[in-house]
C-alpha cells in the first residue's frame, strides 16, 4: 500500500487532459455542425472524466462523489447509485500505443521547448513565425519528428510554417565555459590554473556533449583525470542574431525569429479573431450564431484583413466584413492590435 506515486499519476493524468488533450481537442468541440468527429469527442470526453472520477474516488471520496452524480447519475437512472459502487477500472492492453505515447513524449518535449523560446522572445504565440529548427537527443527519434501527424501537430501547436531537423545548434547559439573558482579552487588547489586554461582551450559544444551525457566533464591534468560537474561550471549561452534557442537534456529548438510583412498581417488576424470572439461572448452570442463584422482602424489593419478575410470571416462565423463603424444595434469596442488602435462591431445576422 503506497498512496503517493499513485496520486501522482493520478495527477499526471489530469495534467494530460487538461494541458493537452483537451487544448488539442478545442475545435472539435467548439465546431458548428454536429458530425460524427464532434460527437466523437464529446463521448471519448464524458468516458476519460468518468473513469477517471472512478480513479480519484477512494483518494477524494466526497469530490468524487460529487462529480459522479453530476456526470453519471443526473443522466442514467440505471447506474450505480454511488461512484464507490462502481468497479475500479482496469487497464485495457489493447488500447495501449507505446510507440504513440514515445512519439508523442519526443512532442510534447519539442512543443514546451519551443513556447519557452517565445517567452523569451516576447513573440506571442498568435505571431506565426516562418520556421524552427530541432535537435533531438538521439538520432532515431527523429523518425517521429518527420511523420506527418506528429510533425503538423507541433507546428499548429507552436503556430511555425516549418520544422527543419538539425544535427547541431552551433549555427544558432554559442557558449562561453569559465570554471567556478569558489567551487574549484577549494577543491583542487594548485592544479586550478591548469585546469582553467584546458577549460578555455576546450570546444565548448564537446565539454557540452559530455555534460548532456552523465552531468559531468572530464579532463587531463598532468597525468591525472579531473572530473568536473555541471555545477561547477559557468556556462553562458549567446543566440545568434535572429534566433532564440532553447534547450534541455539534448533537446534543442531554434526558433527563427524574423517577421515578414506577411508573418505580421497574419499575426494581426489572428490577434483580430481572438478579440472578436471574446467580443462575440460579451454581447452574449450563441457558439453558432453568425455575425456581421465592421472594423475602423489604420492602413495595416485594413491591409491585414483584406488579406485574411476569408479566415477572419470563417473563424468568426461573419457573414460579412465591412470597413465601416459600428452600425446600429452592433456591439462595439475600441481595442489595441499589436500596437494599432482598431474599433471593432458586431451584431447577430437574422
């Protein structure tokens, strides 16, 4: 009997839903038509949340319980009266995908890599970027990388036009290695001196390639073998210009960040279509109801639309768009698109 690692694979679980299934699953749901795709989801959804109500039972008995009777009971008279009826659930082998969960696993560590590239950027994921360039850890993954499921689903993800393999980052970053002195020199004394010229005249990409191995460097100093932590060292990393990378483990991405004058119309529609629809929310529109779209704003905001109509249009259920103020019985809002001040109406098509 061993509660922890349990509750936090349970955890773990709820990580996944939340954080990736169900952000990879949003238009699915939020699709107009009801298809078979949308059905779908909705019925593998209500099957995760009410298995997993069955896992967290007997560690939150009451919650559970709660969410049971919301989920299962409010809908089925026959079902068992209490979630602590229930039989716990049992693992179905034949569901299991190793090599999807692997590849998905080598994913997930390019996808977060990457949104921690732009953060450090500034660059908002809404801003689509021309490409990004990979490094993985090791050389069969990249099977998984090149597939087109897997490769599609980390640039929507990331919102990047192209993902190019590489076999190393040195074109996009560079590193400065100096030893820590306070560590190293209590440790070593009179061989520091040594040992810091033999750091300076290191490849700092192969002292790098020992640390991503077993978190340690070694080196020779007078017939002797030293043997040097990550933490011992200063490691400094410079992007070159144009580029933001990050890394972690032997996983790297490069992001190019560079933005076109057609990468930023782009970035200024989608940055638009996020606003109409909080806007469409605020005036209290049904998910299908249709709209008509007016805007006022500057050249650039004129251009990017012109350019992007038909997404705008289609992702915001407009009928129509037009260059014009807000018009009577439209809800309308002056609002800041990446810097340029755009008023922006709508109003329900009867």
């Amino acid at each position: 009997y061993n509660i922890t690692p349990a509750a936090r694979a349970i955890d773990n679980l709820a990580d996944d839903i939340s954080n990736w299934y169900l952000r990879r699953s949003r238009s699915r749901y939020w699709k107009s038509e009801t298809d078979l795709d949308k059905i779908s989801a909705y019925l593998t959804l209500y099957e995760i949340l009410v298995e997993t109500v069955k896992l967290t039972a007997p560690f939150i008995p009451f919650i559970s319980e709660a969410i049971y009777k919301n989920l299962v009971c409010s809908v089925d008279p026959d079902a068992p009266e209490s979630v602590h009826f229930c039989d716990y659930p049992i693992v179905c082998e034949e569901h299991i995908d190793n090599e999807l969960e692997k590849n998905m696993e080598i994913v997930r560590k390019v996808v977060n890599l990457g949104r921690s590239a732009r953060n450090h950027s500034r660059i908002k994921n809404r801003q689509p970027l021309a490409k990004m360039y990979v490094k993985s850890k090791f050389p069969e993954e990249k099977g998984a990388l090149l597939r087109e499921d897997m490769n599609s689903l980390i640039k929507e993800e990331l919102n990047v036009k192209e993902i190019c393999l590489v076999d190393d980052v040195e074109e996009f970053v560079s590193y400065k290695i100096k030893p820590r002195y306070d560590i190293l020199g209590p440790k070593h004394g009179r061989l520091m001196s040594q040992i810091a010229k033999e750091i300076a005249k290191a490849e700092p990409a192969n002292i790098l390639v020992q640390l991503e191995g077993d978190g340690e460097a070694e080196f020779n100093i007078e017939d002797e073998t030293i043997v040097i932590s990550k933490e011992e060292l200063e490691i400094k990393a410079e992007d070159a210009e144009g580029f933001c990378v990050e890394g972690d483990y032997g996983y790297y991405v490069a992001l190019d960040t560079e933005i076109t004058e057609e990468l930023e119309f782009e970035g200024i529609a989608r940055e638009l279509i996020s606003k109409i629809q909080n806007l469409r929310k605020e005036a209290g529109f049904e998910v299908e109801n249709r709209i008509r779209l007016y805007y006022h704003g500057d050249e650039k905001i004129g251009d990017a639309i012109n350019k992007f109509r038909d997404m705008i249009a289609s992702e915001t259920l407009s009928v129509d768009v037009e260059n014009k103020k807000s018009v009577s019985g439209s809800y309308s809002k002056n609002m800041d698109i990446n810097g340029h001040e755009v008023t922006i109406g709508v109003k329900r098509e009867e």
